[in-house]
C-alpha cells in the first residue's frame, strides 16, 4: 500500500493549497486496504484517488521528485501539492 507520500506534511495538515482541497493518490494490490484507506482521506476532507496495483507506487515516487525538485527551483517553501483537475 502506498498513499500520502505525493504530500509534504506541512501542506497535508493546511488541507488544501490555494483554496484546492488536496488529491491523495492511493496505490496498492488490496483492494479492501485500499477502500479502507480511502474512507480515512475522506475523512479528513481530502479526496482519494485510486492509482491502481502497487506497481504504480515507482510513479507516485517520480511524481514526489519531481514535486521537490520544482518547488525548491520556484522558492515555493514546500507548500504545493499535486492536483488532478478534471
């Protein structure tokens, strides 16, 4: 199971970055655990996505990188977030 790690814990607790409640990516192999998981970032206001198998967890990992790598370049203060917008 893997979850959260798109969030840097400062931005995790505020719950929303500019005004954009968080998206929480949710990858894992069981399917229960997921939905458990699920009903936990819901719980907390924030919305799950489900990435799919635990295989996924090496892109949410880039995805992570890449976060940090962009927001230490733009002086951002590690107070930005990932968001899915549809």
């Amino acid at each position: 199971m893997k979850a959260f790690n798109t969030t840097f814990a400062g931005t995790l607790l505020a719950g929303e970055v500019a005004g954009q409640r968080l998206d929480v990516f949710i990858a894992g192999d069981d399917e229960g655990a997921k939905a458990t998981v699920a009903e936990l970032v819901s719980s907390g206001e924030l919305r799950p996505l489900d990435v799919g198998p635990l295989r996924r967890a090496r892109e949410l990992e880039g995805f992570q990188f890449l976060l940090m790598t962009v927001q230490d370049r733009l002086g951002f203060d590690w107070a930005g977030a990932l968001k899915i917008i549809s």
